[in-house]
C-alpha cells in the first residue's frame, strides 16, 4: 500500500535510521505541525484514512515501525508509546453471512467457545484472508478498525470489551501493519460514528 505524503520541510529521510521508530504529530488546523518532513517521506498507511481522518479533524499520533504482523512483534514497538494497543479479531458465524470485528486490549487472551457464549452469536470462526480483503479491505496481520472505511455495506458488526472505555488514548494499524496510529479515544468513538457500522460493548473477559 502507497505512503501518504507529509508535507513540510524539516528533517530528510536521510535522517532516518532504518529500522527505527519514526514519530509525527499530526494536528489538522493548526498553523504548525509538531514535526514536519520533507516530501522526501511517507506515511504507511491507507491514504484514504488520512484524508478522512482530516476531514473529521481528528489529530493522531503517527509511529512508523518494521512490520509488526503479530503481537508479539508489536510489543517492541509499542512499549515506549503511551496509549491503549489492542487485539483485532476477524470472525464470521457459521452460515458465512455475518462477520464481526472483535476488540479488546493486546495482552489478553479470549477462547473462542467462550466468546461464543459471551457474544451469542452461535459457533464462530476466524474469517478467511479472503473475506478479510472483501469486507475490510486488509491483509492478515494489519486487521484494525480502521479498516472499516473499505466496508462501504457496512457488514462487519463491532464488539468492544467495556474495558477499553476507561481508555484515554487507543492505537490501530493505519490499514498496514508498519505503522500505528494514536487518537484519542473519544475521537475513535467518533470515527466509529462516521463509518455508520454498528457497534457494542460488552464485558468479554472477567
């Protein structure tokens, strides 16, 4: 997936060790940018979302990294960022013909018969990279709710543990797993809100 374009002159990309953590803050309608790169650099991502994120003027915080397609990888580049990181889910139920998006916090572990229980939606089971790509628009290991704006017939249903609402700020994938994006969590809601997707929380683990 192309890099979105962060316009501004301050620092090349030549600056910038491979393999390291890159950090911009974006603040949209404000007159400056915290850090500004030159045209030189990208952001990974889905240009699509930054361009809805400015619409909605939502600011984030922007940590480019190595792929991180598991959590575990994830994990050493979300140790020093102060924000909730969290788990992302794909399921579908037993007939094919509903598909849900599972979120809770990246440290916890659910087991599927439970979450049957807890969600009640029958049997469940990990949706296929292919419907991952047709209602989500994503690969594996980049699954984030983000995602959500590539599901135009709004088919994915969210389930959000009631945890994550004592959250102040919360990170995704920006729809690739080489970067993570920090909002706040209010401001998720928001985003939420926009996608017109419907969405619950639920207690998903004791």
């Amino acid at each position: 997936m192309e890099g979105f374009p962060a316009k501004g002159p301050v620092i090349n990309n030549d600056e910038v060790i491979p393999g390291a953590m890159v950090f911009i803050k974006f603040c949209f309608h404000s007159t400056k940018l915290k850090i500004n790169f030159t045209k030189k650099f990208f952001m990974n991502g889905d240009p699509r979302l930054y361009q809805i994120l400015k619409e909605l003027n939502i600011p984030f915080d922007y940590y480019g990294h190595p792929p991180a397609p598991t959590i575990e990888e994830a994990r050493k580049y979300w140790k020093d960022i102060e924000s909730t990181h969290c788990k992302n889910l794909f399921f579908r139920n037993h007939k094919g013909n509903r598909h849900y998006l599972v979120i809770i916090e990246h440290s916890r572990d659910l087991l599927i018969r439970d979450l049957e229980k807890r969600l009640k939606q029958g049997k469940l089971t990990f949706a296929s990279d292919q419907r991952m790509i047709k209602y989500l628009g994503l690969s594996p290991g980049s699954v984030s709710p983000f995602g959500l704006i590539n599901d135009t017939s709004r088919n994915v249903h969210l389930f959000l543990d009631e945890n994550l609402k004592k959250s102040v700020k919360i990170s995704f994938h920006p729809c690739i797993n080489t970067a993570s994006l920090v909002v706040s969590f209010k401001d998720f809601e928001r985003f939420l809100h926009w996608t017109g997707n419907t969405y619950e929380y639920l207690k998903l683990y004791d």
